[in-house]
C-alpha cells in the first residue's frame, strides 16, 4: 500500500532512536523524480565508502526509494543525510562494523545521526 501521507513516507525511514521532521516533506503525489534527484542518490549511496555493503545491503532498491524521497522533500541536504544515515546504519549492521562515511562537505556529524548512539 502507497501511503499519500507525507509522514507515511518519512516514517518507513526513521529509526527509533530519532525524530524526523515531517514538515521537511512534500506530499508523494505531487513529486516527480528527476534525473538530478537520482544522480544525487546514486552517487552517494555508491560512494566508495559502501563498497562493503553491496553484497548484504544492495544499493539499487535504495537508489530508487532516495530518489521518490528526495523528490518530495523541502530541504534536500537534510533529506539526503536522513537517507544515507539510515543506508549506513543498515549496512553497519549488516558488515558488523562502523563506517566512517561523513564528512565535513557530506552529512557533518552535527546533522542527526542514525547509529547506535542515536540522535
């Protein structure tokens, strides 16, 4: 079932330990993905950074779900760190063991984190 409701989206990504803000967020049924929202994806859920998580955590489905994300969102730099946080917390758990994938220039460690010590 495809939730209309922005806060439908945004919650299949949120973790427990942290909030979102769903006033960051268009309605799903007014976005169209562009090429720009999946280029910006696919190069960061594809960074060299990942490259441990191909083989568990395959990229492609994430890409595609980034993309509708990024499409409806308001603020696509805080967006985009809640999705890649959330690709990163899943591949950690998988790989068993943390990457260091921000930066200073992508996602700053004071934008909210999806790791195990929370927000």
């Amino acid at each position: 079932v495809v939730s209309t409701q922005s806060t439908g989206m945004v919650q299949e990504w949120k973790l427990p330990s942290c909030g979102f803000n769903a006033n960051l967020y268009r309605d799903p049924a007014l976005c169209l993905p562009s090429m720009e929202d999946y280029t910006k994806c696919r190069q960061a859920l594809t960074d060299v950074k990942f490259s441990f998580c191909v083989t568990e955590l395959p990229d492609i489905h994430f890409i595609e779900r980034c993309e509708k994300d990024l499409c409806c969102c308001e603020d696509d730099e805080e967006c985009m760190c809640e999705i890649v946080s959330a690709y990163a917390q899943m591949c950690e758990d998988a790989i068993g063991f943390f990457l260091y994938w921000r930066s200073v220039d992508f996602c700053p460690r004071n934008m909210c984190l999806f790791d195990n010590i929370g927000c």
